[in-house]
C-alpha cells in the first residue's frame, strides 16, 4: 500500500560556504539510493529503509520536499525521460518491478511487476523517450517499446548484466564489472568489449556507475587487486573515459583513493565524482572530485560536513549546480558554485586500452626487455616519450622528433612501467615489463 509519509525527515536550513554542504537531513530512518534532477531546482530523491521505500521531491532546490511512501518495496533507481514522466525500478517481493508517473512526479503507479526474480542487488533503469527504455540486473536484461507496461527479455544483451547504464539520444552505453555494452539503435542491436584492467586472467576492477554523453562515457570503478599492481593498498579508485564508437578507453588508475563511486558531466568538460581516500588526515577527511578539463586532471573538494562517509550518487543538473546522496544517515548534498575552490590534484596514473601496436602503428620491442627498448611509429614522427612508475612520478622524458626512439630502462628495478607516445596529434600510454 502506498501512503503519504508522516514527517520522518528534518529539513537543514541552506548555508553556503563554496563548498559542498547538507540541505536535507534525514537520521537514521532511511538510505538514500538515487536522484535525479531535471534542472537546478526540480529533482527527486528515492530511498529505502527495511519496511519500503520513499519518494522525495523538491521544486525549490531543496529548501523544501514533499514525500510519498511504499510499502514492501525496496526502491534502486530513478530516471525521467521527460518533465512529466518518469520511471523507477524497484525489488518488489522477490522480483523487479516498475513504477512510473505521467504528472511529474505527483503520483507514481506500479504498472510493471514480476519481471525476473532477484535479490536486493544493483541494477539500473534508463529511458531513451517517454516509450522506449532499458532494464537491467545482473544475468538479464529487458526492454520495453510501451512505456513500460511490457518487457521483453534482450537475448543478445552481454551475459553477466551491468550494474548500471545511462541514455544519450540514440545511443545507450550499460557498465558492469569489466563489461562494457552499448547500442546506437535504440536497443535493436548491442555491442560488447571488456575493459582494459582486465588482461584475460586477473580482474582488477568493477564498474559501478556510468553517465553517457552521446557515444562517450565517463564511469567509476572499484579497482581490486591493487597491491599487485604495486599500488598502497588492495582496493583503489578508477573512472574510465571513453568512446564506443572509436573504442577508445583511457582507464585512470587513483592510487590513493580506496574507490570511487557516482560521476556526472555535465558539460563537455566539466566532470565531478565521488570519491574516498585510502586513510583520513586529521578527522574523517572526505572529498568529491572535479575536473575541469574534460578528466585530464582531477582536483579535491572538500566537504566540511561529517557524514559524507557512505555517498554514492551524485547528479548535476548544470556546471555550478550538484546534488549528492548515499549511506544509511540519508543527507543530501549539495553545491550551488561548482563546489567551490579546486584544491589539490589527486594522483592518477592513465592507461590507454587500445594496444600500443593499434591503428596508430606504435610498436614497443621487445617488451618484456632486461634494459633497452625501441619504440616505432610507422606514420608519423614520435614528438614526445615520457616514462612513469606506477605511483605516476615522472621517470624521464625524451623529445626525438624521428619516427624511432630508443628507450634504456636497464637502470630502473624489475617491474611494470608506463609509457606515454605524443606522435602528430595523438597520445598513447602503454605498459612496459622491466625483467
């Protein structure tokens, strides 16, 4: 049974500092687990708790919110393909089920149920036009072509599932694990590849969530494993941009973050992320991050609010404008200045997923070396040759300006290490073994 929830959350008065701060406070009484905005003021929030699921909504930019609430339902996400319609995905009795609304939010009904049988797990719904979306959980896929009335399972859809997936005109690009599937047709047709931290036999990553941009993407990952990739510490935090039309991924290595979690891009170049570190300075340091340079680089922004631990998603509706939530203390985050000041640089260490040996006809021989390696480029003159360990300090660098460039690595330790080719226009990182 639905009902109006009595007033279980407390509203914090907006206070801006140029930071990222708390506008919605909620205690213990449940999780946030999605938003989505359709611009700076108008958004919903949906969450859940061990008795059902809520529906929060603000058309003020948080200073207020209504609510409605679900019983037996245990709400996972949320997406609006138009002001007025709008749909959520929900575990409902053991199974995965459909909400939507067609007046903006005033009132959702259960129009979809029984579609696959799951556990409480991560999956995501997505929504080309106000008819025609996406499902997915792990092991299974499902599309509907009538506003989600009926679903037909997609039989071609990658086996495994991916956690999460986002829409972008025509093209849908869905993210799990090491999976990467995409369609430019609406979802007659997928696609399939796997990302490059996974070499055939040792998996160093999981996606978590995506945020498509045409046939771009930005995504984050769980990086695993990481000791033996000689970083600080097991778990480490990766965001992946790329191209499904060219294929081209750069997956970036955050040695000293212990993960990542939700992305938003909310212009061209303009990217921000959740994100944690592998230890606190001080008391319980937390930070989202921000590039402004379309990912190359990645700067802290720091929230003075304690209970940052446990945000996941974030949504943007603009480039000044973001909201975050997550974690069983149900806060919502939020920044009317672009999260204000850029402080530090987070280390990263990028790595192209092409082979060097791609459609640029880069060759590095021999690789495994003991010393010496050369490198060629059988197009154009190589500019530029730098060498990195894999904390991403600089090694060395070289200018040849000759289609050959001759790389001694003989003083340096056994190991992996990164090699970045500037040739014409175009830059590629590869990895180097030192026996």
């Amino acid at each position: 049974m639905r009902a109006i929830m009595t007033l279980m959350f407390t509203v914090s008065t907006i206070v801006t500092f140029g930071q990222w701060d708390i506008i919605h406070a909620s205690g213990d009484n449940g999780g946030h687990r999605d938003l989505y905005f359709l611009n700076n003021d108008t958004g919903f929030v949906i969450g859940s708790n061990g008795d059902g699921s809520y529906i929060l909504r603000t058309e003020d930019g948080g200073t207020d919110w209504d609510s409605l609430w679900y019983d037996d339902h245990q709400f996972k996400t949320i997406y609006f393909p138009s002001a007025d319609t709008g749909y959520i995905a929900c575990f409902y009795f053991n199974t995965v089920a459909v909400l939507r609304t067609i007046n903006g939010g005033d009132s959702w009904q259960l129009i979809a149920d029984s579609l696959e049988n799951a556990v409480s797990v991560p999956y995501a719904i997505s929504f080309f036009n106000n008819d025609t979306g996406i499902i997915t959980l792990q092991n299974w896929a499902a599309k509907t072509i009538d506003a989600g009335e009926t679903w037909t399972e997609l039989t071609d859809y990658p086996y495994g599932g991916t956690n999460d997936g986002d829409i972008n005109g025509n093209t849908y690009i869905g993210i799990g694990s090491a999976i990467i599937a995409w369609t430019f047709d609406y979802g007659e047709n997928f696609e399939e590849g796997m990302l490059g931290y996974f070499d055939g036999t040792n998996l160093y990553g999981s996606h978590l969530f995506v945020k498509a941009k045409n046939e771009k993407f930005l995504a984050s990952a769980l990086g695993q494993n990481g000791d033996e990739l000689g970083l600080p510490s097991f778990s480490f935090g990766i965001l992946t941009i790329g191209n499904v039309l060219t294929q081209e991924f750069d997956v970036r290595y955050f040695p000293y973050l212990s993960r990542t979690y939700g992305v938003s891009w909310p212009s061209e170049n303009i990217m921000y992320a959740v994100c944690r570190p592998i230890y606190n300075e001080g008391a319980n340091e937390r930070f989202f991050m921000k590039s402004i340079d379309g990912g190359d680089t990645w700067y802290r922004q720091e929230t003075i609010e304690p209970y940052y631990y446990g945000t996941q998603s974030l949504f943007c509706p603009s480039e000044s404008v973001c909201y975050a939530v997550g974690g069983n203390n149900a806060y919502i985050y939020k920044t009317t200045n672009g999260g204000g000041p850029l402080l530090d640089e987070v280390t990263q260490i990028v790595l192209s997923v092409k082979e060097i040996d791609d459609d640029l006809n880069f060759s590095i021989a021999p690789n495994p070396t003991s010393g010496q390696v050369l490198v060629n480029s059988e197009k154009e003159k190589i500019k530029e040759v730098k060498v990195f360990d894999l904390q991403g300090k600089e090694l060395f660098k070289t200018y040849p300006n000759d289609f050959n460039a001759l790389i001694d690595l003989s003083k340096f330790e056994s190991g992996i290490y990164l090699i970045q080719i500037m040739a014409g226009d175009k830059i590629r990182t590869g990895k180097i073994v030192r026996e």
